[in-house]
C-alpha cells in the first residue's frame, strides 16, 4: 500500500509546496481500501486529513486499522492542526510511514506521540522514492539552502543559441512541454536580466495544466528590469534580488507587484554584484523548496562555479549547431581534473529529443 501512497504524494508535488508531498492510504485488517489522500493546498489539509475524510465519506469506519503515509505525521499546531493526533482520535492502531520528518518541529516527535497512544509505528517503506520526492523541502530543513535545478535546453554539440542569439527552437515541442511540467513542480523560476532583456519571457507554465503558477525570481544587480516586461503576469509573485541601491526604480517595480531585496556581494571582487549563496539562504527563510534554474551562460556559469547548483535538466536536441553560446559559462580550464563531475541519473527520450538528469555527486547526501 505505501506504493499507492507514493503514487498520491506525487500527484500533489505540483499544489503542496512549501510543504511537502505527501500521500496517505488507510487499509483495513483484511486489506480493503478504507480512505486516501494527498496533501493539498498551503494551509489546507494534510494527506493524512484528507484519507480521514475520504473514509468518512465512503461511509467506512477506520477504527483498528493501518495508515500508510510517505512522511512522518506532523505533531505541531502550524497552519493546520497536528495529524498525529487526527489519527489517535480515529482508532488507527497501526502507522507505516517511509520517513521521519526532517522538520525540527516535528522530527519524531509524531511518531512518539503515536507510540504513546499505543499505536504500532513502522518506519522505512518507500523511504527513498518519498525523500526524492521532497528533495526540496529535506534541503531547505537540512542544509538550509533550497534545491537548485539547471535547465537548459541544446543542441548535441551543447549550443543553446546561435551566435546571433536565436534559440527558439532548439528543442521539440515535446520537449518544451515536459520542461514546462519541471517548472511547475517547483517553488520558483529563476533567471537573470540578461533573459530578460535579450529575451523578454513569461517564464510561467503555459505546456502542461497547472492549479499553481510558481513564484518567479529574477537576479538584477542594477535593477534593469523593464516595468512593461512580459514576466508581470497577473496573479505570479515576482522576487528580484539586486545589488546597487536605487530606490526610484525599486518604487517602480514594487508599484507593478514585484518584491525587491537588496543582496549585494561583500567579498572582493563581488561588488555590484548580487551574493547568490546569500539569496539562496534567504529563500530558504521564505520557505522556498525548489528552484528550477532558466537562465543565460552567464548566471548559469556563476551559480556553478560557486557550487549552488544541484542537478542538471538537460534536453539535448540531434542537431549540431557549431559556434554559438553554450550552457554554462565556466571556462577555460587548464587540466581535466578541473571538470565538474557528474552522475546521470535519468536518460529519457522526449520526442526526438534527449533528456537527462544529472546531479552533482553527494549533494543529496544530507
């Protein structure tokens, strides 16, 4: 059963942020499907609630049976109330979570209460597909940092645009599709001015349905953005983080809904420059999970250099582009060694088109 869990947390990764995606299936002793749920919504219900009600609705009692949930239940009072004790005041006398919650407000604690209560705890079913799942969320309470996924789209020679800056399109539409369901999936969008101004995009999910548009972030030391840019979409938080003070244009920004901060570099030869380690700690206060990275050669090569970069979403088009701009601007090297290594943890073919997932080697050893 905590593989049809696992199945409903996924299905709600797109809605649940910042919380985590979670699932939760509640079975009789003799097997029979009593209630499912997936965590909704912020400040709607948990997975947990959710399986409750749905029992409740197909007129099932759960009194003595199991829970399978993919994360701990949570124990705290936050926007919604502690679903431990929603599952004690059911009868459930048995839950199966994959993981403990990496949450120090929680962390455990769920799962004493329960065992307090005389419910049976078992911990570990699933626990890799669900902290995969929540990549993102374990990041920002571990490390403190969210999740940073680069895309980029390219040719097979690893062109993403001509010299003269045409790009549209390297890539199939369905692979343009499947980038827009990676968008969605994340807190936010991140790119930078140069994007902004070479390309004016909406960077929002238009391929694919979504029930949310994730918040956009844009890297502008010097506040260039144009008031009348595509990316002021109605509805859409807009973050954009800069370096040299200017409070008229900050004004500006701010009356069209954006929100501006000021992130300068302090380092030597950073001035004028926003601090991106600085910004991602920041985002994590914010509690954003996930970033997905569309960006130029130039931010892409600066969030690599200085290690903020997680994994890799790339489509690789069969066509060669010769001279054109590449995916990361982070060179010359001198010597091999130099490379960034990485592991491929996913090759799919999306139309014609290749996809693979790769991802920095131990970065999600935390």
């Amino acid at each position: 059963m905590i593989d049809e869990a696992l199945q409903l947390a996924a299905s709600g990764r797109v809605i649940s942020p910042p919380n985590p995606a979670v699932g939760c299936v509640i079975v009789s002793t003799d097997g029979q499907l009593l209630g499912a749920g997936a965590t909704q919504r912020t400040g709607g219900p948990h997975a947990e609630i959710m399986a409750l009600r749905d029992a409740q609705a197909r007129g099932h009692s759960v009194a003595g049976a199991t829970a399978y949930v993919t994360l701990e239940p949570c124990s705290h009072q936050g926007r919604t109330g502690p679903c431990c004790d929603a599952l004690i005041a059911a009868g459930i006398k048995k839950v199966v979570a994959s993981l403990t919650d990496p949450n120090p407000r929680v962390g455990g604690q769920g799962f004493e209460r329960l065992r307090a209560a005389g419910i049976e705890v078992e911990v570990g079913p699933g626990a890799a597909e669900s902290r995969e799942l929540n990549i993102g969320f374990f990041s920002r309470m571990v490390r403190g940092t969210p999740w940073v996924r680069m895309k980029v789209a390219a040719s097979l020679d690893g062109q993403t645009a001509l010299e003269n800056g045409t790009s549209q399109w390297i890539t199939s539409a369905p692979a343009r599709a499947d980038g827009h369901a990676w968008r969605a999936r994340a807190c936010v969008v991140l790119t930078g001015i140069g994007t902004v101004l070479e390309d004016n995009p909406r960077l929002d999910v238009r391929e694919v349905d979504t029930p949310r548009q994730p918040q956009l972030l844009v890297v502008d030391s010097r506040l260039e953005t144009p008031l009348d840019a595509h990316l002021f979409i109605a509805g859409r938080a807009i973050t954009i983080y800069a370096a040299v003070p200017n409070d008229v244009k900050k004004a500006a920004l701010e009356a069209r809904g954006a929100t501006v901060i000021y992130c300068p570099g302090r380092q030597p030869g950073t001035e004028g420059k926003v601090d991106l380690a600085a910004m991602l700690r920041d985002l994590a206060t914010r509690e954003i999970n996930e970033i997905h990275v569309e960006a130029g050669h130039k931010l892409n090569g600066s969030l690599v250099r200085e290690g903020l970069v997680d994994e890799f979403l790339l489509y690789l088009a069969p066509k060669l582009l010769g001279a054109g701009r590449g995916m990361v601007n982070i060179g010359p090297l001198a010597e091999l060694s130099q490379a960034i290594e990485l592991e491929f943890r996913e090759t799919t073919m999306i139309g014609p088109d290749l996809r693979i997932l790769a991802r920095i080697p131990g970065r999600d050893r935390f």
